[in-house]
C-alpha cells in the first residue's frame, strides 16, 4: 500500500489527548495548522505517517509562537538580530501581570481617566534627576522623528555632516529626519566641525541643533567635534541623540555618551533607546526641557508613536528593579568566565560524540553591540568546536548562536547566564550527534 494513504486523518490525530489539551491552550486553528504541516511530511517520506502525532507534538513544544528563545553565544551582548537587550526577571514578571486588564489610563482612586504610564515616567524621572520631563515612545528613531517633526517641520535641522549616521538595515538619519518635513543644514566637514560652522548656521530658520553620537562606528585620527556645553551657547535648542539609552556616566564605558551629563551641559532634549545599555524593552525616552517633552506629547503624531501597556510595565520594572542582565552581562568576570568554559570543556571533551582536540578553551573578545560604545573591547572566554556544528545547534531545542572565526565555531559565554550552562552542554552533545 501507498504509505500516503496511511497519514492519518486530521480529526484521529486530534483526538489525541495531549493534542486535545494543546488545542485549548494554543487554539485550534494552530493545532490543525501544525498537524496538517506534520501530515505533509509524512506524504512528502520524511516521516513515518504513525509519526505524525509525535511530529506535531515536538513542533507545539517549541512554543506558542514562531519566535524562539535563543542561547546568546556570540558575545556580542545588544545583538540587534537577537532583540538586544535580554529583560531581567523583573521585567519579565511584569510583562506577565500586565498582560491581562492594567490602570494603564485609569486612577483606581477617583475612577476618572489618569496620565497614560504614570508609574514608569515617574520611574525614569527618578532615574534622570536633571530631566524636568520626561517621555517615553515606540523605540529610539521615533524619539528623533518626533522631536524633528514637533520642533523642525518647515525649518533647519543644523547638524554636522559626520554625524550623519546610517543605523540598521540600511536606514539613513537624512532620510529619516527629512521625512519629518524638516530641512537639513549640514556643518563642517566628515572628519572635523568647528563651533564656528554651527555659528554660522542657526539663524532665524532654524529649529535645533542635533547632536549625534556616532554609535556603531569611530572616526579615528585628524578629527574634530563640538562639545554640547559649546553648541548650547548658539541660542538654538540643541537635541542630543545619545542612542545607546546610557542614563548615567559609567566607568566601564569611559566614552559612552549619557543623559545626565548631555542634560548638565546644556541640552533642551535627549532622545536615547530603552533596549540597549539601560537593558529594556523597546522604546525612544525623551528626557529634557518641560515645555519641549510637553509639545511633543501634545503633538498628534505621538498618538501614532506610543507605547502600549507591557512596553511600560517592562520599563518601570527596569528601571526600578535589579541590575539588567545586559548589566551583568558587561561586567562579567574573565576569570569566571574561563572557569565556567574549562568545566563544559571537561563535559563534553573524550565523550564519544566530541573529541578531547574538538572542544577548546580558548580566549575571546567580546563586544556591546546594538550600536553602543563602537571600539570597546571586552575580555572573555569561549568554547571552540567545530564548525559542523554551527548549523545543527541553530537548529536545535534551544537553539544556540555562536560564532565561526577561522574555522571554528566559538561559543562565547559572556552573554549566557551560568544556569544556562547545563542547557548548552546538552545542546553540544545533541548537535554533535546529529553530525
């Protein structure tokens, strides 16, 4: 007989119990979704058609959505391509208890409409003294679009050419900030700015002066740049866009932009991201002048730009909660970190799927990442493999993103968290099997 002609029906499948019980939780539409995929393999001889239920089953595991959680072994610690900043359980838990019904907009006391995310801006308040408001929008390119738009549409953004940044997947910040309607005033020259080149910009036409921090590249050599204190002496608003979300000065980060100091200087406005080094959820904060966060909360573009409950419940609870693990991550011990890739290499070295001269302790170089503090280098410890592996463990439940220099696949351990270390050496072992 035709093994197609032994798939099983959809409705046998879904009789199964533990099918049954997915279908409450998950909803029947996904299940039949996952089971008719399962099917198709089983036409198609991948599987055995008396695998199917197995087959849907182990696909349900992997969670309620396509989205999956990700060993972060690339060292690099704000990987756009894997969200940035990893949420602390604090954060976490917020998430969850804001899931269902909030007074997101509503005083419990009086019953009457409240200030949309009081808690968190008084949160964040708290966090930037020097700030005399605060606000908080979808992420950090449209803390910048709402600014230029509220303050600039019509006018002259005036802006040093070298700071004219291109961010991720190939957007530009001209384009970004002369689709707000504003006109762009460029200043000096790629490599060197001179107070005297904004001077002779600001005039009657403009509406602020921007300030860029340069935050996935470093200009090296015969350079010059203003600093805020100078160009807050122009009469202009100057706007700083520090990026990174760096709210205080930090050691470790000797050359990192922060808000604090950008405000103390001289700045009407801060535009920073919540998901990179202040270790958050997505979104723009706007820190500065009170009546220049008030225009831009009462402009009607900032309807279309704000956050929604869980962003806020997220961020209060990082801001007012332990240190991040994007925190944590930073300030990791080499020591500990050696440590900790000397002991999976003892695991998983003369096994009978690894090798004692396939796993490796070998020193590494870490990196912030997510367009935060370019340069900077971070001394860390890493586990090499083989490259073959580098595809099975992509693959796998988790699955675990390293990276391949020279040949071998490295397994960075600064960004995985110590209680993870048991789930990577199962992974290994799993992935080394596979080969």
């Amino acid at each position: 007989m035709d093994s197609r002609r032994r798939v099983p029906r959809t409705d046998t499948v879904l009789a199964d119990a533990r099918l049954a019980t997915a279908a409450e939780t998950l909803g029947r539409t996904r299940v039949k979704a996952v089971i008719n995929a399962a099917q198709e393999r089983a036409r198609q001889g991948e599987i055995r058609p008396e695998d199917v239920t197995d087959a849907a089953l182990a696909a349900l595991s992997k969670g309620p959505t396509s989205l999956r959680s990700v060993i972060n072994a690339t060292g690099v610690v704000l990987h756009t391509n894997l969200g940035r900043a990893a949420l602390s359980p604090a954060a976490v838990d917020a998430l969850v208890s804001a899931a269902g019904h909030t007074d997101v907009e509503l005083d419990l006391a009086t019953g009457r409409r409240a200030r949309r995310g009081r808690g968190t801006l008084e949160a964040l308040a708290a966090a930037v003294p020097g700030a005399a408001a605060v606000q908080v929008v979808n992420n950090g390119a449209a803390a910048l679009v709402l600014a230029a738009t509220a303050l600039a549409a019509g006018r002259e953004i005036v802006v040093s050419r070298g700071e004219l940044v291109e961010i991720g997947d190939g957007f530009r910040l001209p384009d970004l900030l002369s689709s707000t309607g504003a006109r762009l005033r460029e200043v000096g020259t790629t490599n060197r700015t001179s107070l005297a080149d904004y001077a002779a910009a600001v005039g009657p036409g403009t509406g602020f002066v921007l300030k860029v921090h340069p935050s996935n590249f470093v200009i090296r050599g015969f350079t010059a740049a203003v600093e805020v204190a100078e160009l807050a002496t122009l009469g202009a608003p100057v706007i700083v866009d520090i990026g990174s979300g760096l709210l205080a000065a930090d050691p470790l980060l000797p050359d990192e932009p922060d808000a604090t100091s950008a405000l103390r200087a001289g700045a009407a406005l801060v535009t920073a991201s919540g998901d990179k080094l202040l270790g958050g959820p997505q979104a723009g904060l706007l820190l500065g002048d009170a009546e220049l966060v008030e225009r831009l909360r009462r402009h009607p573009l900032a309807r279309a730009l704000r956050v929604d409950k869980l962003t806020l419940a997220a961020l209060e609870a990082t801001l007012r909660g332990p240190h991040s693990p994007t925190w944590a991550a930073l300030r990791a011990d080499p020591a500990d970190l050696r440590v900790r890739v000397k002991e999976l290499c003892r695991v998983l070295g003369g096994t009978h799927v690894l090798g004692d001269s396939d796993a490796r302790v070998v020193p590494s170089v870490a990196v912030v990442g997510g367009g935060g503090a370019p340069g900077l280098e971070l001394e860390s410890w890493a586990l090499s493999l083989p490259e073959r592996l580098s595809a099975p463990l992509r693959a796998g439940d988790p699955p675990v993103v390293g990276r391949v220099e020279r040949g071998r696949l490295l397994l960075d351990l600064r960004c995985v968290p110590p209680e993870l270390d048991t789930a990577l050496a199962c992974a290994v072992r799993r992935a080394a099997t596979c080969t």
